[in-house]
C-alpha cells in the first residue's frame, strides 16, 4: 500500500539523490574547466546541503538523529572517483 509516510519518504530520497548527484556533477565541471576552488565550494555545499535532507529522513523513519557522515562519503567519493578518470585522462 501506498501510504502519506511512504510518499513523503521516498520523495525525500529522490531529493538526496538529485541533490547529490546535481552538486556533485557541478563540481567536476568546475574541475574540468580550471576552476578547482570553486568544485571544492560546489562540494561543501552539496555536504551542507544534504545533512538537512539525512537528518528529515531519520526523523521520518523515527530514529533518534545521530551523526552520520554516509551521504557525505558517498559524495566525496564519487567526485573525487570522477576527477581521478578526468584527470588521468
């Protein structure tokens, strides 16, 4: 069944999604056009961006929010994984 909560949840997970990939695409296009203190800004951004969402989707789930650096990982990992192919290229 498909209820208020799981809606809201899964629209909170899309937002996480598009809010990390968005931010980390911005920040290998900054990379790839010489601006690497402005991909590093995109980056910080996207980490500070995503720690509201993180912490919306603990409360739905009704966990107590506790530090959690896994989205920030995920984001760091797969942009710095994009700039070691850009780069090596």
């Amino acid at each position: 069944m498909n209820s208020q909560y799981e809606r809201t949840r899964l629209a909170w997970r899309r937002t996480l999604l598009a809010v990390t990939v968005i931010g980390g695409l911005g920040a290998v296009h900054l990379a790839i056009a010489g601006y690497q203190i402005e991909a590093v800004i995109a980056i910080v951004l996207t980490v500070i961006g995503i720690i509201p969402i993180v912490h919306r989707l603990r409360s739905l789930r009704g966990e107590v929010p506790a530090a959690t650096w896994e989205p920030a990982v995920v984001t760091l990992v797969a942009v710095l994984l994009s700039l070691s192919v850009l780069v090596a290229a």
